[in-house]
C-alpha cells in the first residue's frame, strides 16, 4: 500500500509542477476586472490620446518596434486609419465590457475582447518589472 501512495504523491507533484498547472483562466468579471484588462485599457486610451509616444510605457520594446514597422508599412495614412478604427470603438468602461477572458500562464497572458458580434481582438500581453504591457505574438 505505501509503494502506491508513494506513486500518487511523485504523480502529484509531478502535475503540480507542471506548466500547464500555472495557467489561469480569467472569464467575464474576473477578467474584466484583472491587471492585464488595466493594461489593455491604459495602452489604447494612450495610443489614440498621444500616438505612439504616449503609448510606449504600456507596451513591449517589441510591441512599439511591431507598430514602428506597421506605420513604415502602412505609411502615415494607414497608420491614421489604423488610430482611427481604435477610436471609433468602445472606450473605457464600455470597452472594458467587452473584455471577455483573460488566460494567464506565467508571465504571459492573452487577452480576448468582443468588438462586435463577428469580431474579436486577441490580445498579447508579458508580465515586465513594471507591470503587465501589451506584447506580440511569441
């Protein structure tokens, strides 16, 4: 009998550890309500108020050189047209309820928020010294 708790303890541990263990999943309020909505909220409502200088405190090194490259790709216009359809969705509490889940794992999460009925955002963010900054895709 003890060889078999035995087992049952390494296995355990063994999940415990493991990680996928370390994963949150954050839905509707909780999600809503979390670090990683704040961040969310703090780098749109920056980004539309003062471009890409305002924004820089909310994102990642490699999120402001992902948009450097965007707005070179885009050119000036469609980088405007890019603030633009940001600007013309939901802000603050609205866009905070539009916040559906968050899933945690480590110091990466991803965020989904409904922008429509057809439309989700997907939403990539890294746990940084500073806080929780939105982030690209790894």
């Amino acid at each position: 009998m003890k060889p078999a708790i035995r087992l049952f303890a390494i296995l355990a541990l063994l999940v415990l550890a493991s990680p996928a263990s370390r994963a949150q999943i954050l839905r509707a309020t909780q999600a809503q309500k979390s670090a990683q909505a704040d961040a969310l909220l703090a780098y749109e409502n920056a980004l539309v108020s003062g471009g890409l200088d305002a924004a820089r405190p909310h994102m990642t090194p490699e999120k402001l050189d992902d948009l450097n490259a965007m707005r070179q790709s885009f050119g000036e216009d469609g980088f405007k047209q890019f603030l633009d359809r940001i600007r013309g969705g939901a802000r603050d509490m609205a866009r905070r309820k539009q916040i559906e889940k968050v899933e945690v794992n480590g110091d990466k999460a991803v965020l989904e928020a409904r922008d429509g009925p057809h439309s989700l955002t997907l939403q990539y963010l890294a746990k940084t010294k500073d806080g929780w900054k939105v982030d690209i895709r790894r």
